[in-house]
C-alpha cells in the first residue's frame, strides 16, 4: 500500500495561493508606490540611512537658501562700494583741478562745496541698507552707521561696531558677511571722510592741496583694496553654492537608489505572481472533479 | 456439526457489523471537512471460534471498536509551532503599528521636523535681527516638540491598546483551560463505560490547538484518557478535570497588567502564544522606542537651553530656556520627556541669536544651529541617533517577519503531515462504502440462502 497522503488538497493549495498573495502584494505596493521601501521592516538598514541622507540633504538646502540670500546683500554692498570708489575718483580729479594756480579763491570754493558734497554721497552710501539693515555697521545691524558731526574732524561719527557675522555656507564652513564701516572706510593711516574733510579745508583756505589729494587718493586706494572681500565672498557663494548642488544632486542619486523600485523588476514579479495564481487556481479546479463517489453506481 | 441457524446468526452478525462499519463510513465523510476531525476507522475482529465436533468451526465476525486515527506526538508538534506563530503574528501585528509612527519612507516621522528645527536656526544666523525669520524658529521649535509629543502619546495609546489585549486573551485562556478540563472528564467517563470518545478528543485537541494559540503548553497524556495542561515554564493550567485560571493584576510601576498564574508573577516567563507576542511588544520593545524618543528629547531639550542660555535676545536680555525644562528621574530615567516637550519661549525676541549681546550679533544662532551637530544625546548627533531607532525598530519587525515565514512553513509542513494521518479521504470512504455495501449484500444472500434451506428441509415433512 502506498503512502497515504493529505487528502484535503485543498489546504496545499490554500497555501500556495496565500503565499503567492502575499508576493504579490509586495509587489503591488512597490508598483503602486514606485517604492522598494514601504515600511522600516522592508530594509531597517536603508530606512536609517534614509534618515542621514534626508538630514544631510535639508541642511545642504538650507546652505543654499543662506547662500542666496547672502548673495543678494554682498552684491549691494559692492555695488555701493563700487560708487564710493567712483566718488572718490570724482573727489581725486577735483583736488587736482584745485592744485590749479590760475584758480581764484571763488573757483576754489565751489571746489569744495563739490568735494563736501561727494562727502555727503558716500556718507549716504555708507549708510546702505539691505532688507532694513545697515550693511557697513558691524553687527549692529539695526543703528546706522554714520551720522554727520560737526564736532567731529572728520565731519561724521561711527556709531556701528567693528565686529562682524559669520554665516555657514556648508558645514562647517563659516564664512564673514561683512565688514564693519570702521575697517572698510578708514585704519591707522587712512580715513576716507578725513581725507574729504581736509581735502575740502584745503580748498577753501587753499592750503596744502596736493597733499588733501594724495591723501584722498590713499583713501580711494585703500577702500578699493576693501572692496575686493565683496567681490571675493561672492565668489566664494558661487563655489559654494556648486559644490552644494553637486552634493545634493548625489544626495537625491543615493535616496533614489535607496528607495526607488526598479519599476522593471517589480512588474516582473507582479506578473509573475499572476501567472502562479492562475496555476494554482487551475489545478484547484481540476482536484474537485477528481473523486472515487462519481464512478460509484447510480442505485 | 454446525446448524443452519448458527450459519444464519453468523449471517445476521455480518449484517449488523457491516452496518456499523458504514455508519463510521457515513461518519467520515459527514466530517470530511470539520475542524480538527479525525477519521475513524471500525475495527472488525472474529468472534471466537466454537468446537464443532471435532473441527473448530468460525462464528463470524463483530465489532471491537470504532478507533479515531491521529499522531498525538504530531499534535503537540503543531500546539508548538502554533504558539510560535500565533506569537510572532501578534507581536508582528502590534510593531507593524509602532513602525507606521517613524515611517520615514513614506515621509513621516522625525527626521523632517529635527532638520527644520535646526535649518531655522541656521536661517536666522544670516539675518539674526529679522522678526519673521525669529517666528520661524519658535514655530520649528514648537512643530518638533509637537511631533515628539504627539509621537510619544501614540506609542502609549498602543501600548494600552496591548494591554487591553493581553488582559481578553487570559479570559480566553482561561475559557479554554476550563474546556480541556471539562472535556477530560466527560472522556473518562465515556472511556470508563467502555465507549469510543474520539469526537471528544477531537475537540480537546481543537480546544488544545487553541490553547496553544494563545499561550505556550506542554500537554502530557495520561492513561486514563486525560491530559493535564502547563505552560513550558510549568505554570499549571489544567490537571485532570481541574482548570487553574490566570488572573491579571495591574503592576503601578507601569500601569500595565501583570499575569498570575498560582499567585505567582508570571508575565515575563510565557513563551509563546498570542499572550507572548502582546507582552514582548508591550514590555520590551514599545518601552524601548518610548524610552530612546524620550532620550532623544532630553538631549535635545537640554542642549537647546544650556545653548540658548550661553546667548542674549534681540533686547539684548541674557538667554533663557528654548524648552520647558526637563529634569530626568532620580534613577537617570528621562521618561516623560518626549510627551511633556514644549516651547518655553514666549515671544521671538527671546531667540538667543547674539552671542555678545549686540542684537545684531548671530554667533550663538549659528551655535544653536551647529547642535546639529554635536553629540547631545548618549555621545550621538540627535540625527545618529535617530537613525538608530528607525534601525532599531525595523529590525524588530523585519526579523519577527523572517522568523513567522520560518515558522509558518514549518507549521504548514506539519499540519499536512497530520491531514495524511487524520484526514478524511473521500476515495477511500467511497472505496470502504462498496466493500462494506458488497459484504452487507453478501451477508444477506447468506440469510436468504439458509432461508431457502431451512424451506426446503421443512418440505421435506410435508403430507403430500
């Protein structure tokens, strides 16, 4: 006699197709989802280098965000640099025309209402604001940072700070954002609004003119020198800014490869899972006509 | 010399067997698809034989017994992977629930709400005076402390939720063990009359499947028909027509129920059924991921402060607490971290941007933002370990889910061996229906044969 065997076929079959259902529910969600990873369960390992990579990837976009809002108040800056270093060329050239024998004291006078009047432009360029902060008083974005003085020999006053902001543009990578109007306009030696000062006294008491000029022309190459931490920060964004999209476009790379179905495989196994189910039904159908009662004699 | 009549008594026996053996037939084939339904088979024997004369003569057939065909040591094979199973599948059930809480491959969990905490720290740094940009950091601050709260109370609303469960399936243990014993003794007395008491076994072994459902059991057979029941740690649950219910007991430490079983704690030493599965989710791994969230928003928390407090405010006022302070447990535990988070600071120019006091100043925004960072909870980057727990948690359900496929095939591997012991066939039912409708018609052709005899010997004396 031969092994008897589990009579109820039915359950073999249950089985398969419950396992089979199963596949294809997997398959279905990866499909529907167009993910591989549905829940931590799936691959604990990738779903926590998700978490890395999504952290990293919000930082980098915030580094961006940084480096363009940056970027807009290092460009005003410069640009307002840019008129104060025009100004002061202006300012040069008027000296010079001052050193001019044929001048009378009258023509020398308007000189120097022109050259107090340039003293007012970069005193209003100085005080540029971007989005409601002084961009040349150090930290203390909120005050302005010069307010004309008449005690003073330089005509004006620094009311900012000499300290200036850092700002990350990617990790660990801080960078200063500015510089305070007490570095940009003036050190030991040079001082922009003293050089107009006197270059205006000069004029109008026609004093030591040529030496008011050099002064000034000091001062205009002083702030010119200044001038090129603008242009280099931009740069520097700019750099900073292509390595951040670089990254994240790796970083978008990673997460997709971490989370994405191959749509091409998982159709496969979806189909395939079809195919085994109809198998299955189909021999199900073909056990229940199978059986010893139909060919017993019809009393 | 035997008699026609003694042929026609053997004859009439044969009917009668042959009847009984087509009822057991009929029996089958009512049950072929009854849970837990052994097939029976009758068990024909031949009557002694007399002393003919000299020959020893046959006196037919009867029937002994009418014998239930099952592998007692393939039930408790199965009664063991059951409780395997049905614990792996309920604690599967419950963790799939706790892994939809941190399911950062769809989106939700922490991780969005954590870089934004720190991303707006990081934006206020490039303009630390700018009143929105101090809102953004309050609001990021109260979304994630939101979220660790919200996230928190759902994982107790879960763990109540097991607790619920845990306590209803001691009821249904206890149902079942009251069964089984109820069971042993009406198979006693049905064995004790001399009767067979297989559809009663049959259903103490549905019941003991159950059972086994539910919690782990070790079943030992005795001779007189009963089984006595224990979990594999020898807690008793039935012995004989006795059931010892469990009974539940809240523990205060946690609020949760503690299983008694005999007066003793026995919650932590089950090992297996549906009762292991809600307990492990309920005492270990849900605790875990609560107790590691609430790590993570103390590190958060205090470093947060301690930071904030290293700064001045946009008035120019040393720092104050970002969040409501947290003070751990005497014994270090920082349980309730994660659920009482929440934002401290009531206006933006709190926001402790400067590191000198200049409102301007955003040395300690950048600080804050690096907290990102620093190691500020057990020696990891609050992202680290975050990850961790995410790891953590899907590990817990993935290698659950291995195992229940393991276990699974294995089960069903078993339960197909048992059908091709237990199972009822219909072609061999159908097979047995002619042989004993064949022999039933045989033995009434004897009955009509000797009756034609015993006719024709009565005619013998008839006055012509």
């Amino acid at each position: 006699m031969g092994m008897r065997v589990n009579p109820d076929m039915y359950s073999v079959i249950l089985n398969g197709l419950q396992t089979n259902a199963q596949q294809e529910d997997q398959a279905l969600q990866q499909v529907a989802s167009g993910q591989k990873l549905n829940s931590l369960s799936d691959d604990p390992a990738a779903a926590a280098s998700l978490v890395n990579l999504r952290m990293q990837s919000s930082s980098d976009t915030q580094y961006l965000q940084n480096i363009s809002s940056l970027t807009g108040s290092l460009n005003v800056a410069d640009s307002a640099l840019s008129s104060v270093v025009e100004a002061l060329t202006t300012a040069q050239s008027v000296g010079v025309e001052g050193t001019n024998p044929t001048l009378n004291a009258s023509n020398r006078q308007a000189l120097a209402q022109q050259i107090q009047g340039i003293q007012q432009a970069i005193i209003g360029l100085a005080n540029t604001s971007y989005n409601g902060e002084y961009l040349f008083s150090g930290t203390a974005a909120t005050t302005q940072p010069y307010v004309a003085d008449s005690t003073s020999t330089s005509g004006v006053t620094y009311k900012g700070n000499d300290s200036a902001n850092s700002v990350e543009i990617s990790q660990g990578q801080a960078m200063p954002i500015s510089l305070p109007g007490s570095q940009l306009f003036s050190n030991a030696t040079t001082n922009v609004f003293q050089s107009l000062q006197d270059l205006s006294n000069a004029l109008t008491t026609n004093g030591n003119i040529n030496g008011a000029t050099t002064e000034v022309q000091n001062a205009l190459s002083y702030v010119s020198t200044q001038q090129t931490f603008y242009g280099n920060s931009v740069d520097r964004l700019k750099n900073a800014q292509t390595f951040l999209t670089q990254e994240q476009t790796q970083l978008t790379e990673t997460e997709g490869n971490t989370l994405d179905a191959d749509m091409a495989t998982a159709v496969t196994n979806l189909s395939q899972t079809e195919t085994t189910q109809q198998a299955l039904a189909q021999v199900g159908g073909q056990i229940s006509k199978l059986n010893m009662f139909d060919y017993l004699p019809t009393p | 010399m035997s008699s026609l009549f003694g042929t026609m008594s053997v004859a009439l026996q044969s009917l009668l067997v042959q009847q009984g053996a087509l009822q057991v037939t009929a029996n089958n084939i009512a049950n072929a698809n009854t849970p837990g339904y052994s097939r029976e088979v009758p068990i024909l024997e031949e009557s002694p034989p007399i002393l003919s004369g000299n020959t020893m003569v046959g006196t037919g057939v009867t029937l002994k017994s009418v014998q239930s065909v099952r592998d007692n040591i393939l039930d408790l094979r199965i009664d063991q992977e059951t409780s395997q199973q049905s614990s792996l599948n309920s604690y599967v059930a419950s963790m799939n629930q706790v892994q939809a809480l941190f399911n950062e491959t769809q989106g939700t969990g922490l991780q969005t709400y954590l870089s934004n905490f720190f991303n707006s720290f990081q934006s206020l740094a490039t303009d630390p005076t700018n009143s929105s940009l101090r809102q953004g950091v309050i609001v990021a601050g109260q979304d994630l402390a939101g979220a660790f709260s919200q996230t928190s109370q759902n994982l107790a609303t879960l763990q109540q939720g097991l607790d619920q469960s845990v306590t209803q399936t001691v009821h249904q243990v206890n149902q079942l063990t009251a069964q089984v014993a109820n069971l042993n003794q009406q198979i006693q007395e049905v064995s004790n009359a001399g009767d067979n008491p297989g559809s009663l076994e049959d259903q103490r072994d549905e019941a003991l499947n159950n059972l086994s459902g539910l919690i782990d059991t070790a079943v030992v057979y005795s001779n007189n028909g009963s089984v006595s029941v224990t979990t594999t740690n020898g807690t008793l649950l039935v012995s004989g027509n006795q059931s010892d219910a469990l009974t539940t007991q809240v523990n205060s430490a946690t609020g949760m129920h503690d299983v008694y079983g005999q007066g003793t704690d026995v919650t932590s030493s089950i090992a297996g059924g549906q009762l292991q599965g809600l307990i492990s989710a309920r005492d270990d791994s849900i605790p875990s991921t609560q107790s590691s969230i609430d790590n993570l928003a103390a590190g958060l928390i205090s470093a947060a402060n301690q930071q904030q407090k290293d700064g001045y405010g946009l008035n120019g006022a040393k720092g104050v607490d970002f969040f409501t302070p947290f003070t751990p447990s005497a014994s270090g535990s920082n349980a309730g971290a994660a659920t009482t988070m929440a934002v401290a600071l009531t206006s933006p120019d709190q926001v402790a941007a400067s590191s000198n006091g200049t409102p301007g100043d955003n040395g300690n925004a950048t600080a804050l933002a690096n907290l990102q960072n620093e190691p500020i909870v057990s020696g990891q980057t609050a992202g680290d370990y975050y990850s961790n727990l995410i790891d953590q948690v899907g590990n817990d359900v993935s290698n659950a889910t291995s195992e229940q496929e393991a276990v699974g095939l294995v089960l069903q591997q078993l339960t197909n061996q048992q059908k091709s012991i237990s199972g009822v066939s219909l072609d061999e039912e159908a097979t047995n229906l002619i042989t004993y409708q064949q022999a039933y018609e045989a033995a009434a052709r004897v009955i009509s044969t000797v009756d034609e005899l015993v006719g024709a010997t009565l005619n013998m004396f008839t006055p012509s």
